[in-house]
C-alpha cells in the first residue's frame, strides 16, 4: 500500500516539476511574431510547392504579412479565393488574376517523330539533355523521361505510354510551375485557362528551318507564317522559324488552326469540332473581299492624286 | 544496323553484379552447408530447405503481392538469408518455427525496409534473435551431432551452454572446459547450431570470398582479434572464471557470424576504419555478452546492436578525399 | 618500387588494345571537310575566311575568340563552301567552316620534310608564341589551350613537366602507336616544353602494358641526349592518366579541390600534344591531322589513322567498311571517358582520338538494383569521394550537401559506375551535382567579385 501511495505521489511530482521546466523554458525562448502569420498560413493551401517563388506557405505567409500589398504576392494553388482570403485577414485589396494551366508545347508523338537512336542512360530528362540533343530528329521536342511528371506535386502530370509525351490534367493542375522549371526543354508554357477552358496555342518549339523540322517530326512548326497572315487580332508573330501566339491577343476564332499545314496549332476544350473547310471557306471569302476593297482602295487612290495632279498643273498654268 | 545506343560514360561495366556477389557468398558457404548435413544428418536437410524455400518463396509473394514490384529473388540474396537463417537454428527445429523465423527474416526485417540493401540489420540475424527469444525450448535444445545416417538424437547443451549452466552451479571453467578438446571444436564435434559446429568449413568460405575480393578481411579480423584480446585480458586475470580466448575463438557462432553475418555489405561500414571499429564493437559486446549477460551467447546481438550504429560509423569514418585535409 | 600509381581508387578494366599492332596509315582525304570554330575548352573562336575564300592547308581560318582560346587552321585546300551551323557528335549545332576539297597544296612555310629538327630554341616566349600559332590544344581529351597552360599565372613555379603517355583507357592505341613511330619527335617535343617552362626536369610517364614504347623511349632519350629527361613505368590502372592521378604518382603531390597542377608545380601534356608542340615549333606545322584509333571486337577492321581535322565520322568508317551490323553503340574516345556518338555525320575535332565500337553485349546497361552498400564505387573512386552518397544527394536537388560531400571534385572518370555491382546511374547524377555545386561556385566567386569592385568604388 505504502509503495502504491509513493509511487503516485512520485509520478505526480515528477510531472508537475518537469511541467515547470516546460512553462519557464517556453516563456524565456518565446518568440515574439505576427499572429496574421498563422492565420495566413491556415488559409494557404499547405502545399509547400514554392510555386509561388517563397520556400513555403510559411514562407509566403510571412512575406505577405510583411509586404505592403499583395502585388507580388500570389499564390498560384490557391488562386483567388486563397488570395481574398489572405487579403480579407491583411485587410489589403487583391487583384484578381485569370487562372492559368500548364500547357505542353510538343505533340511529336512517337508515331510524328520516330526515334533515330536509342537513349540508354539515366531515366531523365536532364541527364539526356545534358549529354545530347535527344533520341528524335528534332534537337528542341520533349525528352519523354517525365522529369515534368516527376516534379508535379499535385498529379495532374502524367506521361502517356502511347505518344511519349505528358499529359496535363487540366482540373488537378495549379499552375505551380514546378513542371516549367523541371523541364530543360522549356517546353511547358504557363498560359491563361481561357474561357471555359477553351485556348489555342502552337505545340511545337523547333526553331529549326521548314525543311528540317518537318523532316524530324510531322507535326512540327515549319515557320511558314500562314497563321500569322490569317490572324485578324495580330495574336501570332513568328520569330526564328517558330509561331508563337500571344494568349492575351488571342480571341479564339480558330481560324490559324485551320489554316496550319501541319497541324501544329492546338485548339482544346472548345464545344464543337473544328470545320477545317468551312472556315477556310469564310478566310478565302474575307481575304477574296479585302482585296476587292484594297484594289478599289487603290483605284480611288490614284484617282484622287490624278485629280490633285491635274489640280496642281491647273494653279501653275 | 538498328538504332545506335546513346548514353553518357562509362560503355562499359565490370563483370561483378549484385547476383554474381551474392553467389559467391552462396558458393562460399557450400562447406559450411555440406559439412552441417555430414554432421547432423537428413533432419538438417529438411531445415536448411524449408528455410530457404520459404525464404524466397516469401520474398517472391511480398514483391508480387504487397509491393507489387518486379521480383527480386533473381538477385539471390533471399537464398543467403535462408542458408544463414538454418545454419543459426539446431537442426532438431519444427519446419514452422522455421517458416515464423524467415518470416521474420525477410518479411519484417527486410522487406518492410524496402528490400535489398535498404534493411538496417542483417535479416537472418533478426529471425534467428526472434526465434531465440520466442521459442527458447526448440532454440536452446541443442543435439549433439549424429552423423548423417545416426538415429538417435541426443540433447544437451553447446559448451558455452554448458559453461554457464556449470558456473551457476559453482563449478570452475577449468573443469569445464576440460570436456572440450580444441581438435573437437575445430572439426566440429560438438554440440550446437549447425553453423556453430565447422569452424574449418566456415573459414575455407571466408578464405574464398576474400580471394574473390567479395569481402574485405577487416571486419573480421577486427572481431577475432578482439575476442582474442578481451578474454585474454579477463582470463589470465582470473582462469577460474573466464573461459580461454582460443575457446572462445571456436565455440559459438562467432566464426559464423564474423565472417558472414558481420561482412553483409548492406549491414556493414564501407570505409576501412569504419569496418575496424564496428568488428571491435562487436568483439568486445560478444565477450561482454558471453562473460556477463544472461545469455551463453552473444554474437546475434553484438552484430544487431552494431548493425545499429552503422550509419554513424559510415558518417564518421570517410576515406581522405583527393588533394584534401 | 619500380611501378609508380596514384594513391586512391582505381579500377582494372581489361585493356583491350586490340590494335596495338597496327601502324598510323594516313586517311585520304575527304572530299568535303567541317571545320568545328569550338574544338577546345573556351570562347569558341571567330572564323576569319569567307564564303567562296580559297585556302591552302595550314591556312588560318579562325582566330582565337579570347585569351583561353585557339587558332582555328585548315587542313585541306580548297574553296570555303559555306559557315554555318551543323551539328555535332550530340546533335548540338555549332557553327562549322564547310571546305571543299581541291588537291593538297600547302602553306610553303610548313616543313614537311622528314628531317628530325633537335636544335631547342633558347626563347621559351617564342616557343610558347609558337605553340599558340600553330593552335596547339591538349589532345588528351580535354582540349585545353596548351599555350594557356605553358603560361603559368604569377606567382606560380613549374617544378616538373610531365608528358603523359599512360593511355589507361582500354581500346586507345594512338598513343602508343605515336611514342613507337614518332618516339624521337615526341622526345623533342617534350625538351621544347621542358624549355618553354624554364628548364625543369621532365617526365615520360608510360603504362607498363607499353613495354616496347617504354624501351623505345628510353633508347630515344640516350641517343638525342636531352638532360633531366626521363621514363617512368607506370602501374596498368585506370584513371592512371587522370591530370591529378598522374601528378600524384609521378610527384606525390596531391592537387587541391578546384586548384589547376601548376600550385603543386606541374604541367601535364599528352604525347599527341608533345608531338604537336614539335610540329608546331619545329616545322610550323599546326594542328591539321591527329591520329585516330579505329577499333571494337565487332569491327572486321583495326586501324590508326592520320585523320585530318574536320572529316565526317562517317567517311573514316565508310573507308574502313561502314558500321558492322552487330555494332550497337559507336564511341568517341575511349569506353570509359569518351562520348556515345548520336550524329554520325559529324566531323572529327583536334581531340578526336579514337573510333570505338562496342556491341550490345559489351555496352547495354544491365537494370538498375537496390543499392547494396558495398562501398565498391566509393573504393574505385580516384578522388575519394563517395558516389553512392553524391547520387542520392543529386537526385534529392540537395546541392549544398553535393558542395560539402565535393561532388565537384569528380573527375568523371566513370570508376563508380563501372563497379557498381547493382548498375546504378551513378555518374549519370553526379554530373548534374557536379554542374550545379560548379555553377553555385561560379556565381559566388562573381558574386564576391563585383562586391569587392563596389567596395572599391
């Protein structure tokens, strides 16, 4: 009995000494910080992806608590709703940006681009890139090791076994970019979501010649300019054999990817299929028309310097 | 001519591969094997093919079913585990005792790591420390050996068995030993774990992974050279107490586990000194064990306990690098 | 000890030099060559010809592009076709001089006779001047200026020049055949550097599977009589002709981490390299040709070529029966060190030593195991470092541990990889551990640099 009655009175001592030592060790290395920091943090989506150029959410929390609004600031994971949160807790104004996604410039598909040799070293995308131009023809198209997939936190990265190229899961993608910086072909592209999803980009990266290009991989960009003359918004330029369209310009009308020879202008989450041949019907018909106005144009324009011509000999004489 | 082969340097790979190491040690425990079936007969047969049977066959069902990895038992290391496993058993063990040890063995001490290369200690060692301390009857009734066609199994302890059991009961080592000629533990005519009884066969594997360049003789020699030392220290201070150091040297799993058990490449320091310190490590907690411990033997735990510290000495004990200090 | 070895690591492939027993024959010349203006370690130099120009062989073509760099000389005559990209041996375009090939006129200034020039200049600057002119480079591989080398920054003393002529990597002959054909050049070539760096004594270090070059070589130096010149056989290990193994087992001086051999007082030359530096000085003949080992079990024929620089990969082979069918890979340089050739189109370079052709059997990489822990590839590797730990720090993109573990310090020899019982990508990681700790350092050197420039201000 007597060791039963020790032993409780030993144990709760033991606690509550140690209890003491907790308490007084806790008040004399407290550390003295913003409490919005923790609330932040609590509203940050906790991936920790650094998508957002900070270590982590922590990171980002303390950085967005000490910074004078939240311009340069933006949590790509989160997106607007983490944002207004974090500005609701702040009490600063966000500015809401459109919602981006990862977007895969390279449809050389093993069938579009077959292999000229065999890679055999380590699976990835750096180490290939580092040691040679790659296994296809084409010196500037995706590796096909996945480096992308492997550096996606959130899984929306996946390669497909068919075409050897990733694939972007447009609904578990956050725009981290993490696949951006991953891969040594800059290849992935962060673009607007588009409305609805639905955005037009060119899914190529050879700035190789027409010929050469074309001879690496079937679906390459040639840099033959076609979609650039057809583009009424003035959304495509071509620069070093390569289209390039501006998503800011860009109105979807789809026309530049009917146009393409080879293919290489992609257009997804659009409702309806694309009717090459109607389209190129309606281009034909509005360029026939603005020739037709161009030349009447420049009728009018020659009549008109005749007239001052006439008009000018009329006042000397 | 198809496709070229691209891939950064080195072209070309030496002949040694993972499988080609763990044959050798396969190979190099070939006497040891022979030798324990001479001695004791069909019944170590039955254990040392139950034991690798359900070694690989569990490796092979983890990987397929659990992990569902492409199978690793190709590399052989599960055969090793099992010759290892059944060498640390007495032969007179039930088949299912066995499978629970290589169950053990593999699925727990090995597999849950990761498998190969990634456990922390040697797996056949856990199996054979977990039988011991769960099934103490089967484990420490020891037989003396039979021959290979002898019919009945006498039980009695091995000689450290014996010792201890006879320093409780006050007997002196000088008489106790006296029992035990060194001729009879060299050729293993005594009483104990298969592995425990051929000392001679052990060393000509040890002798052969050495001469493959399998193994380096460090850890080993470190072991030995530390048993020697720790008991001569203890006994020339009181003979009455402590057993001699060439006892020692040859009773017990110590040849077993020092050149085999110690010198698993997973379970081991890389560095040379790192190998040194580790087989002093376990030299000195196997005496210290065998002299003081409850148990009459130590080397199972002196190998796991340092298996422990491996990752330590492997932090601590670096080779020079190149034009540094 | 008769046998001299470095001190850490090594491994023993099979040496292989199936083709020790053919002589340098001379290539014939291709009807179009593509001059490479980034053949050696350094600002890629500027062509100096134009389109439709008519050049002689030995002509300048491309100058050096700053202080590391080199003159860029033709080595045929004929008419400039074109300057512009094409790719290389990784498929990687670079800016290539296109010459079609008319006839073989050259330079009168360049002395083909055959007459063995002994007489050393006195002027180590105009031996030095001379080297840079006829755009010598290191031919062992890396391609580094040698005038560069031969110019020692201040402060810093050349004790000892040391003519590396171990060829550790297995199938290489070149060299070999090189000390046995060419042995009293390469002699002389070897007393002008010993000259150009102030008279130090020096050394022919030669692996002792080169018994009859090591015979040559010692009865070459007796019979011209250079003094402080000598040969020291070597222990057959790879990397034995590693710039900082071979210090090491020649001097017993250690280089330091990311330090170059002349702060332990030693300049390092290949034997192609001491045989240029002869042509260079002695004949004013640059670099227009080096020999080339053609070699590979699959490969109906052994050769050593005199190649000309420039020539498409694709024609030496042509010449000597194409691509065999069982061939799986095709190599520029030796198995262990040389590169996986992807573009066989592309044109030899000042470096290029050897043509090797490896089966599937012989180079196919067997699947990645589990790492065992055997500690094999940190006991191969020549710089004691531990490979097994750089590669998980690499792939875990921990580069400040790669930096403290000096993952910089790899010299990429291929020792780990080579042993690794498991087939681990070893190298294949490193390197990018290696790139990246190289880059940090860079940038904080920069970084150091313009602070320091700021604080001045």
């Amino acid at each position: 009995m007597n060791a039963f009655i020790w032993t409780i009175a030993v144990v709760t001592v033991l606690g509550l000494v140690l209890a003491l030592v907790l308490y007084l060790v806790a008040q004399r290395f407290k550390v003295e910080e913003d409490p919005r920091i923790d609330e932040v943090e609590k509203a940050m989506p906790g991936a920790n992806c650094g998508g957002c150029g900070f270590a982590g959410c922590r990171a980002f929390a303390e950085a967005a608590v000490k910074a004078p609004n939240l311009d340069n600031n933006y949590c790509p994971v989160g997106g607007n709703d983490t944002m207004a949160k974090v500005a609701a807790i702040l009490g600063y104004e966000v500015k809401a940006k459109a919602p981006m996604v990862a977007v895969v410039r390279c449809n050389g598909t093993c069938e579009a681009r077959p292999k000229v040799n065999e890679y055999d070293g380590y699976p990835s995308c750096y180490v290939k890139s580092l040691l040679y131009t790659g296994d296809t023809g084409c010196a500037y198209g995706c590796l096909g090791c996945g480096d992308c997939a492997a550096a996606c936190q959130f899984g929306a990265l996946s390669m497909d076994p068919v075409t050897g190229l990733p694939v972007v899961d447009q609904e578990k993608c956050t725009a981290c970019g993490a696949c951006v910086k991953a891969c040594p072909k800059h290849i992935i592209e962060l673009r607007p979501m588009g409305p609805r999803g639905m955005r037009e980009f060119v899914s190529c990266v050879n700035k190789d010649k027409g010929p050469v290009a074309k001879k690496a991989c079937a679906n390459a960009c040639i840099g033959c300019g076609i979609c650039a003359k057809t583009c009424t918004h003035e959304a495509i330029t071509v620069e070093g054999n390569l289209a390039y369209i501006d998503p800011a310009k860009c109105k979807l009308c789809r026309e530049c990817e009917a146009m393409c020879p080879t293919g290489a202008i992609h257009g997804v989450n659009f409702p309806k299929p694309l009717d090459k041949d109607a389209v190129k019907e309606r281009i034909k018909v509005r360029q026939q028309k603005a020739k037709e106005a161009a030349e009447a144009a420049n009728k009018a324009t020659v009549i008109s310097s005749e007239v001052e011509k006439s008009k000018k000999e009329a006042t000397n004489e | 001519m198809s496709k070229l082969l691209v891939s950064p340097s080195p072209h070309i790979h030496s002949k040694v591969s993972t499988k080609s190491l763990m044959l050798d040690v396969v190979i190099a425990l070939i006497p040891a094997v022979i030798c324990s079936v001479a001695f004791y007969g069909w019944q170590e047969l039955l254990v040392l093919g139950v034991s690798v049977a359900s070694c690989v066959l569990l490796e092979w069902a983890i990987t397929k079913y659990m992990l569902k990895q492409p199978s690793t038992i190709g590399d052989w290391s599960a055969v090793i585990t099992g010759i290892l496993l059944a060498l640390n058993v007495p032969y007179t063990t039930p088949w299912w005792v066995i499978f629970i040890g290589a169950v053990v063995a593999v699925g727990v001490a090995k597999m849950t790591f990761g498998g190969l290369g990634q456990n922390i200690w040697n797996p056949a060692l856990v199996g054979r420390v977990f039988l011991l301390v769960s099934f103490p009857t089967y484990m420490t009734t020891w037989s003396q050996p039979q021959g290979l066609f002898g019919v009945d199994a006498v039980s009695g302890p091995t000689p450290l068995g014996a010792i201890q059991e006879g320093l409780l009961q006050g007997a002196s080592v000088q008489d106790l030993t006296a029992a035990y000629s060194y001729k009879d533990l060299l050729f293993a005519n005594l009483g104990g774990s298969a592995g425990e009884v051929c000392a001679l066969a052990l060393l000509a594997g040890f002798v052969y992974l050495c001469c493959r360049k399998v193994i380096k003789p460090w850890i080993t020699l470190s072991i030995l050279c530390t048993v020697v030392v720790t008991s001569l220290i203890f006994w020339s201070v009181d003979p009455t107490r402590f057993t001699d150091p060439v006892f020692n040297l040859l009773t017990g799993g110590l040849i077993l586990g020092a050149c085999f058990m110690a010198t698993d490449y997973v379970t081991s320091p890389m560095s040379l000194w790192g190998g040194v310190v580790f087989g002093v490590g376990i030299g000195f907690l196997t005496m210290m064990i065998r002299y003081f411990g409850s148990y009459p033997e130590g080397v199972s735990f002196a190998i796991l306990i340092m298996n422990s510290v491996v990752p330590l000495l492997n932090m601590w004990f670096k080779q020079k690098k190149f034009g540094r200090k | 000890m008769s046998k001299h070895t470095f001190s850490i690591g090594g491994v023993h492939p099979h040496d292989s030099k199936i083709s020790r027993e053919c002589a340098i024959q001379p290539l014939p010349i291709a009807p179009t060559v593509y001059i490479s203006v980034a053949q050696h370690i350094g600002a890629p130099s500027v062509p100096c010809v134009a389109v439709g120009d008519k050049v002689k062989v030995g002509q300048v073509i491309a100058q050096p592009g700053g202080f590391v760099g080199a003159f860029i000389h033709s080595s045929v005559s004929g008419t400039v076709k074109s300057i512009a990209p094409r790719a290389d041996l990784a498929g990687r375009p670079s800016t290539h001089i296109e010459i079609a090939v008319e006839g073989d006129e050259w330079l009168e200034s360049i002395d083909r006779t055959d007459t063995l020039v002994t007489a050393i200049p006195e002027d180590a600057k105009a031996i030095i001047d001379k080297v840079r002119l006829g755009g010598v480079v290191g031919l062992g591989g890396a391609t580094f200026p040698t005038h560069v080398k031969l110019s020692p920054p201040p402060g810093s003393k050349c004790e000892r020049v040391i003519i590396n002529g171990c060829e550790c990597e297995p199938y290489l002959t070149s060299d070999f055949r090189t000390l046995l054909e060419k042995g009293e050049q390469v002699v002389v070539g070897a007393a002008l550097l010993q000259k150009a760096m102030g008279g130090v004594p020096c050394t022919i270090a030669i692996e002792e599977n080169k018994p009859e070059a090591i015979a040559h070589i010692r009865e070459v130096i007796a019979k011209l009589g250079y003094k402080d010149m000598d040969v020291m056989v070597m222990k057959m290990m790879y990397p034995q002709g590693g710039e900082k193994q071979l210090i090491d087992a020649v001097m017993h001086r250690q280089v330091g981490s990311g330090a170059l051999p002349i702060s332990v007082g030693a300049v390092v030359q290949n034997v192609a390299t001491a045989l240029a530096v002869y042509d260079a000085v002695q004949k004013n003949k640059p670099i227009i040709d080096n020999s080339v080992t053609v070699t590979g079990e699959c490969f109906p024929k052994q050769a050593n070529l005199l190649v000309r620089v420039g020539t498409p990969l694709q024609y030496i082979i042509d010449f000597l029966g194409g691509v065999p069918a069982d061939a799986a890979k095709v190599i520029s340089g030796g198995p262990m060190m040389g590169r996986a050739v992807a573009n066989l189109q592309a044109a030899t370079v000042k470096g290029t030593g050897a043509l090797l052709f490896l089966t599937e059997k012989q180079t196919r990489r067997a699947p990645e195991s589990n790492c065992i822990r055997c500690g094999k590839c940190a006991d191969a590797c020549p710089m004691g470092l531990e490979p097994f730990l750089l590669n998980k720090l690499s792939k875990a993109k921990d580069w400040d541990a790669c930096e403290a573990n000096a993952a910089q310090d790899c010299i990429e020899c291929g020792c780990c990889l080579y042993s690794c019982p498991a087939q681990i990508p070893l190298l294949d990681n490193i390197r990018v551990g290696k790139g990246a700790v190289l880059g940090a350092i860079r940038a904080r050197a920069a970084a150091a640099k313009a602070a320091a420039e700021a604080a001045k201000k």
